[in-house]
C-alpha cells in the first residue's frame, strides 16, 4: 500500500523533470535515460499494484 501511495508523488517529480527545459540542456544524456526510465518503471509499478489490489467484479 505504502508504495501505492507513493507512485503517484513519484511520478510527479519525474514528470516534472523531464519537461523542465532546464534539465533537458544541462543534464547528461544518461540522466536523462535515467529518469525516463525510472518514470516508465515507477508507472508500470503503480498499474501492477492497482491491479492486485482491484476487487473483481
């Protein structure tokens, strides 16, 4: 639950990361890899969770 609820934050920061046009001219390309690689992992964590942890009809 804990990181279920914390996915979202997450999400937000690294978002915000990545279209800040400042991160996007200074950080090096692998930081930028970096990011969007943790926001697809933090993304698809947060589908998994909601997913086991949606009742079935």
């Amino acid at each position: 639950m804990r990181r279920l609820a914390r996915a979202p934050e997450q999400i937000g920061r690294l978002s915000g990361r990545l279209v800040d046009p400042g991160f996007a001219t200074r950080a090096p390309a692998a930081a930028q890899d970096k990011a969007r690689a943790d926001l697809a992992a933090n993304e698809a964590e947060a589908r998994r969770l909601e997913v086991l942890l949606d009742p079935a009809p």
